[in-house]
C-alpha cells in the first residue's frame, strides 16, 4: 500500500514542515482582554503534530470586532505572551504561523475594544457591509458605515509593525488574512472599494494594498510569508460578479506569487460561507482550484473549507496542491494527524455550544482543550 500522500514532508519556504496537514487559523475567542494564555498554549501544543499550525488570526491592532476576546500582537506584552506559545509549540515539534489580521468594516465604533483605540471603524470607503451581529454590544447592533482611510500606508505601517513583533514572539512565519470580506478581501472587492485615488478602481489598484503589505511582511519575514485568499466571496458581504470575480483574483494571485511567498492558500466555496442577504445568495460560487491553480508557480499551493483528509490525499496524489488547511475537524480532534496515521475515524463529538466563549461562560478550557485523542 502506497504510504498516505498527506504524511509526507514538504519545503515551505525555509522551513520543512514534516507533514502536509495544516491547521487552519480558527477564532476560539478566549484571550482575556486580548492577551494569550497558558489555557491558549495547551490548546496549540495538543495540535502540535500538524504540519503547520496557523494560529487564530490576531488582531495587528486594536479593534472592535464581533469576537471581544480576539487576541492581539501590538505590544511587549502580546509578544511575550505569544513567544510562551510559540516555545512550547516547537518544543512538541511543531511549527506555526501567526495569522495576522484587520477586520476593517466589520468593527463596531460602540464595541469596547474599538472605544479603547480611540479611533473610527477603517475601511476603503465609507461603505457598510450588510448583516452582523455583535452579541456583546447591547441590542446587538449589525455593522456600521465606516469611515474611508485616508492614508491606508498607515495601515500598511501597522501589519509590518505586527511582523515584527510576531518575528520577536518566535513564529516561524505570518500568514495575510486576505479572505472572508476582512480588510485586505475589502480592498479588492469593487462592490466594498469605491476609491478614485490609486487605492481603487481599477483592478491593479484595488490590488496594490494586500500587495504592498506583502512586500512589508517579507521585508521582516523574508520567504515565510504566505496569503490567505476567499476568491467565491459570501461572507460580510463580499463578492463581485463572476468575470470580475476571476479577473482581480487572476491579477493578485498572479502578482503575489511573484513574491515568492511560502504558500497561498485558496478558501473554496462552501455554503457555510454563502450568506444570504435579501434573499439573495452572496457568494460568487466558481471552482477556485480549477479557476486559479494554474497562476501559482513560485509559492506552494494549499487548499482550505470541508477539505477531508481523503480528498486531500487525492488532490496531492493527482499533484493539484501541496498540502491541505484543516479547520473545523482541528477543533475537535487534537490528534488528527494521528488520526490520519492509524486510519482512526474523526468522530469527536463537536460542542457547538463552547465553540466560541464569553466572559461569563465560566470554564473556558471546556470545548477547547478538553477533546479526547483517540486510543492507539
């Protein structure tokens, strides 16, 4: 029997990571005042046999976001509490990423985080996205008009400030959240960019600023900087018809790989991600492997969103990617690589209730470290 594709190692940029089976970057909303902890380093290290860990995404700077205890990376004391992690992850062997994050539109100015910064909701322009629901805000608003960024290189100045300090916290790499309508999907999306400076408009406008913070990423990480990208749209109120839709994403997808980047990883369609608004299914549904694999020839290709270890095997055998995210089944079953190994079935029973916590929720530790590994 030919040994399973997934479990074979793979050079991503400086770095061989020992298997082929990422953990995707997953919001567990349990950083106290934005800060990591011990309980979060269990929690990392209890997955440290995946290839990549990608760490949740984390904030670059304060903001107001539908998760209030999202974690941070703007101080010394993010710093050192991410290098706490960090350690501990490569003492178990692993390697991980730091996901690193800007919700732009999707802030709320009356979120507790976002009157902690003093500053306005930023986005590309004074344009709301529609649906939201911030539970911890009372009456539970939805989103707000934001307020157009005058000057996005002061943005920009604040990721690569986040690279650095993800650079002192020990992570063998970053990842740019491109995907699921945040800031740099918000950039690219016509119907959320409707600037006339050089930030909008046209296709390689549109483009220049997730292009630009990635040529400051790699100024501080060098070839361990990878993209995260969610061409089909959907979620907060992304997604532009479908020959624009493949138009900007050819473009940028073409454009960053020429950074030689460590990986992009494609998010596909999935229903999950499809919201409705209006009636109306948001998302822009296209085979983004199909649409876009074949644009990538310097950085090394993952895909993300319902991929089963089976499928991903196939899709390596077949030479179609070089590794696989895993999301949802990395919650639930810290041994997946195990798992995957001894031909052990994912069958942890989900605890939908604590997938995300609340200050009042007590034990934060249940549903996030408490999962059993199998027996082998």
């Amino acid at each position: 029997m030919a040994p399973n594709a997934l479990l074979t190692p793979v050079q991503v940029g400086s770095i061989e990571l020992k298997n082929r089976v990422g953990m995707s970057a997953l919001t567990r909303n349990r950083a106290p005042e934005t800060y990591p902890t011990d309980l979060i380093k269990e929690y990392y290290v209890q997955r440290a046999s995946a290839g990549l860990i990608v760490s949740e995404g984390i904030l670059i700077t304060r903001q107001g976001t539908e998760w209030p205890h999202a974690p941070g990376i703007w101080d010394d004391k993010h710093v050192a509490g991410w290098k706490n992690i960090t350690d501990a992850v490569h003492a178990a062997g692993g390697r991980m990423y730091a996901q690193l994050w800007h919700v732009g539109r999707v802030a709320h100015p009356d979120a507790p985080e976002q009157k902690l910064a003093g500053t306005p909701v930023y986005a590309p322009s004074a344009i709301s996205a529609r649906g939201g629901k911030f539970r911890h805000i009372p009456g539970t608003p939805g989103y707000v008009t934001p307020t157009a960024i005058d000057d996005p290189w002061k943005i920009i100045a604040q990721f690569k400030h986040a690279a650095i300090n993800a650079k002192k916290a020990g992570f063998d790499g970053v990842e740019l959240h491109g995907a699921n309508g945040y800031l740099i999907a918000q950039f690219l999306d016509s119907t959320a960019n409707k600037r006339t400076d050089e930030w909008g408009g046209s296709i390689e406008n549109r483009s220049r600023f997730g292009l630009e913070v990635l040529k400051v990423l790699k100024e501080v990480f060098g070839p361990d900087v990878a993209v995260k990208l969610s061409p089909a749209g959907g979620y907060n109120d992304v997604g532009m018809p479908l020959q624009e839709t493949l138009d900007t994403f050819s473009y940028f997808i073409t454009e960053a790989d020429k950074l030689n980047l460590s990986y992009i990883v494609l998010v596909r369609y999935t229903t999950g991600f499809d919201i409705e608004i209006d009636g109306v299914h948001r998302s822009t549904k296209h085979d983004v492997l199909e649409s876009y694999r074949r644009l990538i020839k310097n950085s090394k290709v993952f895909v993300n969103a319902e991929v089963t270890p089976e499928l991903g095997e196939k899709l390596i055998s077949e030479g179609k990617v070089d590794g696989i995210f895993i999301g949802f089944n990395y919650i639930t079953h810290p041994d997946l690589v195990e798992r995957i190994t001894h031909g052990k079935p994912l069958d942890n029973i989900p605890d939908i209730k604590h997938l995300q916590t609340n200050k009042d929720s007590g034990d934060w530790a249940t549903g996030f470290t408490d999962y059993p590994r199998a027996v082998y």
